[in-house]
C-alpha cells in the first residue's frame, strides 16, 4: 500500500459525518450531514455535467472522531468525489466522440459532410427501421458499358469509372443530395432522406443537368488522351418512399424503396444516350422547371397505365 493510498485511508476514518454529496444540472455539489456517535459512513454520489445524473457511489467507512475536524475531511471527500467525477464524464465523452467520429465516417460516403455531421450526432443513427418520407430519386446509367467493358482492360476501366464517378458524385454534393449507392455503373442518388427541404427536385434537376455538363468535359479530355467516351441516360421521379436503415445488425445500409424508386429506375432504363427524363410527379413538384418536351405515354415495367413523361431539353 502507498503513503498516498495510507494518508487516504486516514483521513476518511478521522472524519465522524455522515455525507452525501450529488451534482445535479441545477445545482453545484450539495452538502447532507449528521453528526453520529460510533462508526458512520461517508458517501459521495459522482455526478456527470454533461449526463445531469448520478453515475455512482462512493461508499466510505469512518470512524468516530472530533467533530470539529468533520467539516474539513468534509471538504476533502468532497474534493476527491469531484476529481472522479470529472474523470468518469470525460471517458464517456470520450467514447461518444469514437462512436460518433465512426458514424461520420461512414455516413460520409453516402452524404455530404454537413449532413453526415448532423446525422452521425443525432440519437439512434444506425437503428434498424425507417419511415414514410417524400423524396426525389435519380438514377443514371452509361450507355453501352458492356460492349465497352469487353474493349478495355480491368484496370483501364477501373480508372474511367473513377473518374466518372467521381465527377457524378461530386454533382450530387454540391447540390445537397444523398448517394444512395453505385450499381455496377448505375448511380443512384436521393434528395430527401433522411433530412429534406422544398427545394429537393430542383436539387435533383440541377445535379442531373451538371451530371450531364461535367461528363461533356470529361469526353473532352478522354478524346484529347485517346480514351473512348461515355454516354449516359438519367431518370429523375419524386415521391413518397420508405427510407431508413436496412440490413442487419452486422451490415446496415441507409436507402429508399418503393414504387417511386423503381419508376426513377425505370425512367432511366428508358432514358437514350444525354437523355433526362422526368416524370409528371416530378415536373409538378418542380419550382423552377427547364425547358422540357413532353413525350408520349411510356410503358413502364410494373405500371399498369402507361406513364407520362417528360425529356429535359437543355
């Protein structure tokens, strides 16, 4: 046992007050006592600031002692009590900040930064389960990628698709959506989960409309460096979708689905080469629409009426 740990043990067993001391947001340390003859105990309750709760107790044995040295053990009981106090607040705010820094992290390869932050700090982020939410879908597709593939080697067309994804997703951030997942060459994009705004389908339009400028400035350089062009369609539709967290416990995804997501999907399978269709949900939902040309009703798989649609002329 050390001097330190036998001065400790001293000081506790020369004080004779009972004493309870708890923090709560209210108030600061709270002093109870009684005087009381023979052994007592000292107590010390450790509080957390950041918790407004108890998170322990300390449980003294005390001998019997002069009373008037009871008010200054008092004080060192206290003392200590606060010292472990702040100790114990500080590692659990240590473990929020990993857990949240780890949240972060992976929310942040699917939504911007701001809104990755926002979420990853918010109760219950990778809970199981979602909710009903309006949202406006986007998917876009390269035209002719397996007759392509089939040119190219592995690692050729590894870099091209970086590239391009790169550029696709960068256009989905600045426009404050959500990259809702890469299938196989397809994007697919969300506005609207888990956070929305009224502006969400002209974020969409927008995003698609510079999908469309920035692969025209990559073909650009792709031909300038003798590497083959790409050719994409895009299909944009808004309304309401489940969105939440799904999987299991060991591998959790944050997606939409429903009809509204199959018919975007279908739009875009639909959509020809530098082709933006959108659907009559969308246009309606649009606060600031582009120029658009209205196409005949489209057969769509799954729909039993055809589907009115809509091709952006830029």
């Amino acid at each position: 046992m050390t001097v330190q740990q036998l001065l400790l043990m001293k000081a506790f067993y020369l004080a004779e007050l009972l004493a309870v001391a708890y923090f709560t947001r209210a108030t600061s340390w709270r002093i109870a006592g009684a005087l009381a003859g023979g052994a007592v105990f000292g107590v010390a309750a450790l509080g957390s600031i950041a918790f407004a709760e108890t998170q322990g107790l300390w449980h003294v044995p005390i001998s019997s002692t002069p009373a008037f040295l009871s008010l200054f053990y008092l004080d060192f009981v206290v003392a200590f009590a606060g010292i472990a106090a702040v100790a114990l607040e500080n590692s659990q705010f240590a473990e929020r900040i990993r857990r949240e820094m780890l949240a972060r992290s992976n929310f942040e390869r699917y939504f911007t930064p701001q809104l990755a932050q926002r979420i990853a700090s918010s109760e219950g982020a990778t809970r199981l389960g979602g909710d009903k939410r309006e949202v406006t879908v986007l998917f876009s597709d390269i035209r002719g990628f397996t007759a392509l593939s089939e040119t190219m080697p592995p690692s050729d067309m590894a870099t091209l698709l970086t590239d391009y994804f790169t550029e696709m997703v960068d256009c989905v951030f600045r426009n404050e959506g959500t990259l809702d997942k890469f299938i196989g060459d397809a994007v697919m994009a969300q506005w609207g989960a888990p956070i929305g705004s009224k502006e969400d389908p002209d974020k969409a339009m927008q995003a698609a409309i510079e999908m469309m400028d920035e692969l025209g400035k990559l073909n650009a350089k792709w031909l300038s460096e003798g590497r083959p062009e790409l050719q994409i369609g895009i299909g944009i539709n808004h309304g309401e979708a489940f969105a939440g967290n799904i999987g299991s416990e060991r591998r959790l995804e944050y997606t939409v689905i429903g009809d509204t997501v199959n018919t975007a999907s279908r739009l875009c399978s639909a959509a020809g080469p530098g082709e933006i269709l959108i659907s009559e949900e969308m246009r309606r939902a649009l606060s600031k629409k582009p120029k658009l040309k209205e196409m005949p009703p489209m057969e769509l798989k799954n729909k039993t009426q055809p589907v009115k649609v809509f091709k952006v002329i830029e």
